[in-house]
C-alpha cells in the first residue's frame, strides 16, 4: 500500500498551487466593494483556488487498474 502523500502528490500540488494563486487574485484582482461572495475575504478566494487547483489536477491522475480484454474484470 502507498503512503497518502505519494499516492496523491499531484493533488496536494494542486491545492498548494491554487491556494496560492487564489490569496494573489484576492490581493491584486479582489472585489473592491465588497459584495463579491469569493473575492471579498481573502480565505474565501484562497480556499476557491485550493478547491479548484486540487479538483484540477487530480484529473491527471493515472488510473493503474487493470481490465482484461475479454469482459472479464474479474480481481
């Protein structure tokens, strides 16, 4: 059985990555009024750019079942 991180490296990538790119949409984009649901608070966009960098990258994630040919999954 894999460790947890090894497993999901691509995963934690993406969440790490969207995390950080969320905090500096807040800080350079954000919603000047404050009326905007995501962007108004910074945890709110960070958290968005996390949710979105994992679902993101986890899309690249291999699937390492193997299926014979014939119909027959049979593990």
């Amino acid at each position: 059985m894999k460790p947890f991180f090894k497993k999901h490296t691509l995963t934690i990538i993406g969440v790490v990555v969207g995390a950080i790119a969320g905090y500096f949409y807040w800080k350079f984009v954000g919603c000047s009024s404050g009326s905007c649901a995501i962007t108004s608070k910074p945890l709110n966009s960070t958290l968005y750019g996390a949710v979105v960098g994992g679902l993101l990258l986890s899309t690249f994630k291999k699937d390492k079942k193997k299926y014979d040919v014939s119909g027959d999954n049979k593990q």
